[in-house]
C-alpha cells in the first residue's frame, strides 16, 4: 500500500470512529488502539507533509501555534438576539410576529440556550474551511486551528461510509456556514478545576468564561487539552436548501453535526410556554450550562419576510430564565483531606430545592473563606450553584441569625489521621504533612496515578484500588507492576451500605457494594498496566503527584530537561529558570527528589518499564541582556506566541515568573490583557511595559 493509500485509509477509519463515539455513543475501538492508529497517522504525516489531508484527524490534538488571530468578515452578521424575562413580554413578540405576518399560519422552532461562546464553521466540497469567533457581530478572529480540536464536529461532512449520511449527502452544497455555541462541558471544567486545586492553582470562576479563554489560546495543543465540545444550531447558505428551521437541524444531525436533541417545534405560543416550564428544571440535567430557550419563526420564507432591525432578527427573541438561589441553615461542617494533604471544608445544609436538585452539602473551599463570609454554625446561609455545577454558600442571612449560632473552630490536626495541619504562607489551605500515612492522601495518590491524562489504567476504578490497598497488595502505584494474575482472581469484598439522607433529613439505608475481581476483570486491569509503560515522560512526570506540578508544567519540565536523570539532579537555581517554573514549583520538585522514598519509587518504576525521557526543547542563549530581571506576561502579542515570548526571556538570561508579586520586575502587556494581573500590578507598582518595549530592551 502507499503512503497516500495508508493516509488515506487511517484518515477516514479513524474519523469514522469519531463520528461514531461522538454521535452514536458507540465506541467501535478501546482508546489503545485509537491512540496507536492516530500516532501511525502521524508519523506518515510527517514522513508526507504533502499528503496530508485538511479532514486528517491529527489536527484534533493541536500543535498550531497562532502569534496572532487574523480578522475575518462574516458572510452573514451574527446579531444578537433581544431578551426577554416574562412571559407577558414573550406574548408581545408573538403579536408582533403574528402582525407582521399578517394572519399567515407559522410555527415557533425552541431551542436550549446554551451559555458557551458563539462561533462560526465554514465549510467548502465539505472540507471544514475556517472557523471564527462572533466578534462583534460582522467580524471576528479566525481559530480554526483551535476549533479543530473540538472532537464531536466533523472536518468533512462528505464522507462516504456511513449509510446514514448517503440520504442527505446529495444536499450538501459546495459552500455553507453552520454556527453554534462552543463550550466546556461541565465533568471537564470539574475535572480541570480539582488539578488545579490539587496543584495550588487558583480555580476557574465557570465553564463559560473556561471556554472564552480556551478558544482565545495561542497554541491549539492547549485547547485540545480542554476538551472542548460544541452544539449546532443554525446553518446558512447563499442559496436555499431548506425551507424550515426545523429541516435543516435534522439535515446537519444527519450530516454528523452535534446537534442537541433538545428542540421541539411548537404550535403556537401555548406550546413555547409549556416548552419553557419543562426546561426549567430539566437543563439542568444537561452537561453543560444553560440560561434560557430561543424561540425562532420555524419558515424561512417568513423569517425573511419579517426581517431584521439593526441589531436583532424580529422573528426569534430569547427567554431567560432567572438565576436560581436558595437558603437554608448550615448544620455542620466536615473536613475533607485531598492528594496534596489539602483539608477542605464542606458545609452539610438542611436540604433545599435548587436548581432542580435537592442540595445537602455546599463548598466553603477554605478557611479564608469562613472567615470573609463570617458564617457560623446555625447560620441561615444563601447557596448557589456555580456555574450551575457545584453548590456553595456565597452569603449570611443575618436577619435571620440567633443566639444558637456557635463559631466555627478550624481544625488544627487532620481528621483522619490527627497530624497537626500546617499552613505555607501565602495559601489560603491548611495541609495534612503526613502524606505517607494518611490514608485518603494514599488512595488519592493511587486515583491520580491511575487516571487517563497520567498513566490511563481506567480499569482499577470504581472501588478495586481501595480493595488492593486493604489487602496490601499495593502501597505505592510501583507496587501495581508487581501485579499478577495469582495475586487479584478471586479477590471480593461488599462494603456495607452507606444510610441515605432524604429531602426531610431523614435517612434510609442504602445499598452495599460488591467489589469483585473475576478472570475478565483482571486480564482487563493487567492489559491497562502493561500498556502503560508505553505513556509518555510528560504523563509520568504528572503521574507522580508533585505539589504544584500540574499537566501543563510537566510538559514545561520535559521540554527543559528532556529525562528523569537530568530532572532529579537540577538545582533550584536552574529549576526557576524553566519557563512558568517559579520558586515555589521549584523548591517543591527539587525537595521531592531529595527524598529517599520518592528515589526509591522512581527506581522502581524504571524497572518496570515506564518511559523516563521525552523529546528536550533547548533554548538557545543568545545573550545576557535581560539577565536578573524578571517577567510576566498577559494577553496576545502580534510578533510573539506564548512560547516564543517565553523562549526569548530565557534566551536572553531572563527570569519567567508564574504569578504578579513584589519579585516581579516587569508585566509585560498585550491585547486583550487579563484585568486581574493588570490590577495587581498597579497595586505592587510593577512597571509594565508593551510588546515593542520588551523587544527593545534585548535588541542589538
């Protein structure tokens, strides 16, 4: 076979197999073998750069770094759409579609109003083109290379192969647009959110402005790593296909557009009511965040008959529905103790209904935020749910308060395993020290080993590590290589039923769990340790669970050092020098690697096989010029990416610092500068300077 014969043939096998995870929920191959197909692609790819196809699915993962974003036009403005909150105001726009349609029968298309960001696909012979951001409205930036990451939309909606898409491929028309709205789904923005926690990062405020940031990033690797996802809602063409709103949303489903099943076409103004009360509790069953219903004139002779006013279509108008909140009294507090030692607090609640849910526990993230809201035991507290996910107290009802309320007293030694808690200056956590006997800190250590952006051994979730560790089988994740098939058949325990705590506070009992190792599950468990040595340095190095060192900083150190050996002997001087490495990244790697339980388990490690070295990213010195100085930077730069503007620090003997503080000698600034880094360096005085001034201080 030819390399372009092979091309071709591992580009529209695994792009099938994308169309049918993302949507038939079907996984036709287990991820090993995904992965192995996508790195052969690969791997040809670069051997025949020219063979390469703009539908290859290699530009899912990213790679692309964009110094800046090109502005383009849009063939059709993305107006927005007038809002309304009442149901009365939602009867005045169905009398003005009705008046302006002059006693004609029409029908209302409603759709779920996503909080996510709009972006706009362009296709051409099928071939996803160009993909843009609203901007404001007639123009906006080009991310195609960022929005080519997003799995579940199709980089050719004219492949063959797929009998469900024979029908309506003879429809597709040489050039068409689609919009949507992009976003982060909920489970991903969780899951970012406790790495980043777990690092000692500062938490993403919500899944809409995750998702704003992401599309914005520079190097489309980076957005790869969100996990992005979008859902279509609109197509357009400069002729017409379709008659109906309704048409088309069926067509795109059919094209492999991931379209929600959420819409309905309604009647009449009655049946949008109905639609609105259904969805007030259901969305939030959704895995992403919703604000509202978007009611459209479902014909589109009478859309364009009804027209525009200069910023809105006439014949659609959105609903939102009211941000949600409730109150209810704070009980008690639990400490939970996290992979890192971290203790957080968790407020257990009276139940009340929110957001469709009855809420028992909330978030009161740490000890500094008892302290800001000034709530106690006893208290009548407001919750919310941020970002619709994850309840937490935001406030105090002191009208309500009584002399019954106690003061909460933060622990001072760790609930499980009574270690005094010890507090770094500066965090706003308490820790538990003792992170080699402290049971939770153990298991969570293995959970982390195990999970899929580190080692990807899935397949000892769902209760077996806790069984292992019981059994002592294993104390630390070396010991999982030690594994045989003797040492797990036949291992079973049932863990007795946890009481279940009802809407009344009442509890009932709930169900015991068997956790079971049959023949099945072991050969799938020793597979997916096998098959983990074969994970990359930069998922190791993440893998081992150093405080602060989070996925992406990984990668910053494997760019730097290129293997374990040279990683474990660098001193603290040079490890500052890393890119987005600071002192406090630094000391904490440079200390795990002086223990001699950490030399131990990584030699262990290396014994069984895992991968100790990556590809070494040298920075080439170029001068002395910015040596003892240090830097930050926030925002887009038109000569620089992210790594390029990082590179020339280092280059030039500067110093990358990973937040503002009173060491940070400059913040160098761009378009579209973060507020909150711009605000501290005021209010630290940090000088802060434009891309051309930083140019200047290194030129010849």
């Amino acid at each position: 076979m030819s390399p372009q014969e092979e091309i071709n043939r591992l580009t529209d096998q695994l792009n099938y197999y994308n169309y049918q995870y993302y949507q038939n929920s079907v996984s036709e191959v287990d991820d090993f073998t995904f992965d192995r197909m996508l790195e052969q692609l690969t791997a040809l790819e670069a051997q025949h750069p020219d063979l390469r196809r703009p539908d290859s699915p290699t530009t899912r993962v990213g790679g692309t770094i964009s110094k800046e974003f090109k502005t383009v036009y849009h063939r059709f403005p993305m107006l927005s759409l007038g809002n309304t909150y009442s149901e009365a105001e939602l009867v005045e726009f169905d009398n003005r579609v009705r008046k302006g349609l002059d006693g004609q029968v029409f029908e209302y298309v409603c759709e779920l109003k996503f909080d996510g960001v709009a972006l706009s696909m362009t296709y051409e012979n099928g071939i996803l083109v160009q993909g843009a951001t609203r901007g404001d409205g007639v123009r906006g930036d080009d991310i195609t290379n960022n929005i080519k990451t997003i799995r579940s939309l199709p980089l050719n909606v004219g492949n063959k192969g797929r009998e469900e898409r024979e029908e309506g491929e003879r429809s597709i028309p040489a050039l068409f647009e689609v919009r949507g709205e992009g976003f982060l789904p909920f489970a991903e923005f969780e899951r970012i959110n406790k790495e980043r926690e777990d690092i000692g990062e500062s938490l993403l405020a919500n899944p809409r402005n995750a998702a704003s940031g992401a599309f914005k990033q520079q190097d489309s690797s980076a957005v790869a790593q969100r996990r992005l996802d979008c859902f279509l809602y609109s197509f357009l063409s400069e002729t017409a296909v379709f008659k109906t709103h309704e048409e088309s949303l069926i067509a795109m489903k059919g094209w492999g557009f991931n379209v929600s099943p959420t819409w309905r076409k309604c009647a009449d103004v009655r049946d949008v009511m109905l639609f609105i009360n259904e969805w007030e509790t259901r969305r939030f069953e959704l895995p992403l965040a919703t604000d509202g219903i978007v009611i459209k004139v479902n014909s589109y002779a009478q859309q364009r008959e009804l027209g525009f006013t200069a910023k809105s279509p006439r014949w659609a108008i959105a609903f939102k529905y009211k941000a949600q909140g409730a109150s209810t009294t704070l009980n008690s507090i639990s400490y939970q103790v996290g992979r890192t030692g971290a203790v957080t607090p968790v407020a257990h609640l009276t139940p009340v209904l929110l957001a469709g849910t009855v809420v028992k526990r909330a978030s009161l993230h740490n000890a500094n935020e008892i302290e800001r809201l000034g709530v106690q035991l006893g208290d009548w507290v407001f919750v919310e749910k941020g970002g619709e996910i994850i309840p937490k107290v935001t406030g105090v009802d002191l009208l309500k308060r009584t002399e019954a309320v106690r003061p909460i007293v933060y622990p001072t030694a760790c609930p499980v395993c009574e270690t005094p808690l010890v507090r770094t200056e500066g965090e706003a956590h308490f820790y538990c020290p003792n992170e080699k006997g402290c049971a939770p800190q153990r298991q969570a250590r293995f959970e982390h080993f195990i999970q899929r952006r580190a080692m990807n051994i899935e397949s000892l979730g769902e209760g077996k590590i806790e069984l292992l560790i019981e059994r002592g089988l294993v104390q630390t994740p070396a010991d999982l290589y030690d594994l045989t098939n003797e040492k797990l058949l036949g291992l079973e325990k049932t863990y007795p039923a946890a009481p279940i705590l009802n809407d009344d506070g009442t509890e009932t009992p709930g169900k015991a769990r068997t956790v079971k190792f049959g023949q099945k599950t072991v050969d799938n468990i020793l597979t997916a340790i096998e098959r983990s040595k074969q994970q990359p340095f930069t998922n190791v190095l993440f893998a081992l669970g150093i405080r602060y060192v989070g996925a992406t900083t990984a990668e910053k150190l494997v760019d730097y050092f290129g293997a374990m050996d040279a990683l474990m002997v660098a001193p603290l001087e040079v490890l500052v020098t890393v890119p987005e490495v600071g002192p406090r990244i630094a000391q904490s790697v440079a200390k795990w690697f002086t223990d001699p339980d950490n030399l131990t388990y990584v030699e262990r490690l290396r014994a069984a096989g895992v991968q100790f070295a990556g590809e070494r990213k040298v920075v080439e010195v170029q001068s002395d010029k910015l040596a003892g100085k240090t830097f930050l930077y926030t925002g887009t730069f038109a000569d620089f990416s992210r790594e390029q503007l990082e590179a020339e620090i280092v280059a030039h003997g500067g110093k990358l610092l990973s937040g503002v503080s009173k060491k940070l000698n400059y913040l160098i600034v761009g378009e579209n500068a973060g507020p909150s880094k711009v605000g501290k360096a005021e209010q630290l005085n940090v000088p802060m300077i434009s891309e051309a001034e930083f140019k200047a201080m290194f030129a010849d």
